[in-house]
C-alpha cells in the first residue's frame, strides 16, 4: 500500500517550526560566541609557554573532544544539580554548547596563531608596537584568516549538534519535530521539514560566515601571494 502525503500537518503547526528554529538559531549563536572566546583564551594558553596553563587547556580539550557530546549534556544538566548548581534547559544546552565549540576551537586557533612567523612578531616588538597591537593585528586577525574556512565548518558543526538538545527538553527545532511526530505520526512530512529548516540555518550562517569573510579578511588573501 502506497504512502499518502499530507503536508496539512506542517501547515497547521508552522508556528511551532519557526520557534524551534528560532531557538536553535539563538542557542547556537550564543553557545558559539562564548565558545569562540575561550577558544581563544585557552589557544593564548596552549600557546604561551607556561607548563602548567599548557597542561590544564590540553587536559580540558582532550575530555571534551574524546567524550560524546550527549553524556557533556547530561552531566551538566543532570549532574551538576547535585552540587547545587541548577541549570533549565535551554541555559545548560549553552553551557555544553560552548563548552563543546570552546575545545575545538582551541586547536584550531592554536593552530592558526602558531602558523604566524615569529619574525612577523619580533619586527612589530623592534618598531615599538604595544603589546595589545601586537596580539590584535599580527596575531590575532592573520591567525583567524588563516583558520577561517575550518572554523566556519566547526561552526557548522555546533548549529547541527544543538539537534541534541532536545533530549534534555530543550524546546528547539529537533524538539519541535519530536514533539509534532509523537501527536501526529506523520514522520516523513515531519522530519522533511525539519530537515529543510536546518538547511536554511546553515545557509544563513554560510552567508553570514562569506560575508565576514569579504568585510575583514579579504586582505589576506592578497597578503598571502
């Protein structure tokens, strides 16, 4: 017997999709901004030359990256509870977010700052740069240039494993579908969509990422030949 389509269900609820997206849009912008920046603080440590700073970044980076990202979630949002530190949903699916970008992007942005040459630095110290200067545009934005496209894919990444929050009830896009399936049973029709609306985040961030990319880091490209 064929399947018979009824999209009726996705337009009787697209109410309920946007504010999944919209969630998952706001989750992961948060979750990777805070994520970025200790990204960068922890690739600044990695970096730095101070053994025990070193020690502490590499021993967070290696827990996250070579635990699964649900059991992060679960223990910051079941776990941490248990020494008093309560969290709703949406406020620990950021936590683990961020978390989880903020190791990956350590690595990336180490490897970044460890590609500039050290004459580039040593020539900015000998004509008197102050050492903000110095860390901001010989570092810092040559660095992220360099690491751009692989952190725009990181990035990526992070929007895509938000669909894991909804196992904490987190109510995003993931969480909408779930939510609609369990009620209608109509699966296909509902996790096309949801398919579709991640689609359209990404593309919205690809967009975003290129147009970032021409703004502040088209110099590069020139800079490089």
């Amino acid at each position: 017997m064929g399947y018979a389509f009824d999209f009726s269900v996705i337009r009787d609820n697209i109410g309920l999709f946007v504010a999944g997206a919209l969630l998952t849009f706001r989750v992961s912008l948060i979750a990777i901004a805070f994520g970025l920046i200790l990204g960068i603080i922890g690739a600044l440590f990695r970096t730095s030359g101070n053994r025990i700073l070193n020690a502490v970044t590499l021993a967070y980076v290696e827990v996250i990256r070579n635990t699964p990202f649900l059991i992060q979630l679960f223990f910051i949002f079941f776990g941490l509870p248990k020494l008093g530190i309560r969290l709703n949903a949406e406020q620990a699916a950021i936590l683990s977010l961020a978390i989880n970008f903020g190791a990956y992007s350590t690595e990336i942005v180490r490897a970044g700052v460890e590609s500039i040459p050290k004459g580039q630095i040593e020539a900015a110290m000998a004509l008197g740069f102050k050492p903000l200067k110095i860390f901001r545009y010989i570092i810092l934005t040559p660095a992220l240039s360099n690491i751009y496209t692989a952190l725009t894919g990181q990035v990526i990444l992070a929007v895509l494993f938000t669909s894991v929050v909804s196992q904490i009830a987190t109510e995003d896009l993931t969480f909408a579908g779930d939510f609609l399936n369990s009620r209608t049973f109509r699966s296909f029709e509902i996790y096309f969509t949801v398919c579709l609306f991640y689609l359209a985040i990404v593309w919205i961030i690809k967009g975003f990422a290129y147009w970032i990319e021409r703004r502040f880091f088209e110099f590069a490209k020139y800079s490089r030949r």
